[in-house]
C-alpha cells in the first residue's frame, strides 16, 4: 500500500465564503490577520500496481477535485515525513 495525500485549495481569484466568515471572527476577537484561506486535505492509500502518480491524478479528476474552482497538489509521504510531491493544477 502506498500512502498519498491530496491538498486541494481553491484557485487564485476564486471567493471563499468559509474563510471570509473566520477572517471576519479573529478580527473580532482582536487578532490582526490577513489572507486567511480554507484547504482541504484527503489522505488515503492505494493498492494498484502501476503508475501511482497517474492513478491519483484520475481520481483526482473523476471524484476529488472540482477543477473549475480548485487546485491541488500530490503527496507520497513517506514515514520520515518526507516524500515526494507533484504539483497540478
């Protein structure tokens, strides 16, 4: 089994409702902040044998990501925290 990790943020450009709502709480409660921004993170593992950077990026295609409004990117971390990584957009 491989482990993959899927970060999944909105595009440049694209509003975002969740974070405009906690942006406008911490300024209330006195917290200076900007930019604040709402991510998605998925983690799974898979099982095929192949290409598994292809797979995840046809999973990401047909079911993760909506690719009008979203951007992501592709980990394989690996046990000491590092790994790999693949950028998409």
């Amino acid at each position: 089994m491989k482990l993959v990790r899927v970060n999944i943020k909105n595009k440049t450009g694209v509003f975002d409702p969740e974070a405009e709502v906690v942006q406008g709480a911490l300024l209330n409660l006195g917290h200076d902040v900007q930019g604040v921004s709402i991510k998605k993170v998925i983690e799974f593992s898979i099982s095929e044998e192949g290409d598994a950077l292809e797979i995840v990026n046809e999973i990401c295609q047909q079911l993760l990501v909506n690719p009008v409004l979203e951007s992501y990117s592709i980990e394989f971390p690996t046990s000491s925290g590092r790994g790999s990584k693949e950028e998409n957009k």
